[in-house]
C-alpha cells in the first residue's frame, strides 16, 4: 500500500535493532559490519556471489524465570573464492610434465651484439 505525503509512515519494529544494539555492548553489529565488508570486497575481486548469515538463538536461562532469555549470536559468511588458474604443461616420453612442449623444435636464439656484422648486412 502506497502512501501519500499526507499520510504518515507506519512507524517501524525497532526490536531487532535495539536487541543487537544491546547485545554484546554493540560487538555483535561491528562483527557484522566488519562480515559484510569481508564478503563484499571478495564479490568485488571474485565477480562471484558471497553469504553473511547472522543465526540468532534464544533459550531460556536455566534455573531463572520463564521471562529470563538467553540471547546468542552466530555470524558466518561465505567468501567467493576466485576462480583457479592452470599452468600449461607438456608430457615428454617419459611422462614427465615440462614446460616446454618436447616435440616443437627449439630455435637458436642469441642476443646480437651492436657491432655484429651480420645485424648491419641485415638492416638497411
């Protein structure tokens, strides 16, 4: 439902917020900031999607009043993970990878020197 400037806002369910705000002196709210930041950066990098899941339990206290409720928090994320690179590797006859395929022929390369004669025929 739609409201219009004349109407005022349905005032909104602060529980949540003041529960986690109590809650370990604010702790529990820095721990998650700090997760989303840590799942953020990775999607950035990764290009793939993370998970910050903040699991919340409440138990009664033992040997208290029923009205006595024990509050816990668990925050987890899920950090994407970059894609894995591979090397390129060749096998030689004896099965052995190396870098360099075994069946291309290798070409004499040499650093020419400045005063090569051979260089100054070469170029024009």
């Amino acid at each position: 439902m739609k409201h219009t400037n004349a109407e005022a806002a349905p005032e909104t369910d602060k529980t949540f917020l003041d529960v986690v705000t109590a809650h370990q002196s604010g702790d529990c709210i820095s721990d998650l900031s700090a997760a989303i930041k840590q799942v953020t950066a990775a999607v950035q990098l990764t290009g793939r999607a993370g998970k910050v899941t903040l699991e919340m339990l409440l138990r009664p206290a033992s040997g208290g009043s029923r009205a006595t409720i024990i509050f816990e928090t668990d925050i987890k994320t899920k950090i994407p993970k970059a894609e894995a690179q591979g090397s390129i590797f060749f096998a030689d006859d004896d099965y052995n990878l190396v870098r360099d395929d075994p069946n291309q022929k290798k070409l004499d390369l040499r650093i020419a020197a400045e005063k090569d004669e051979e260089l100054r025929k070469a170029t024009p």
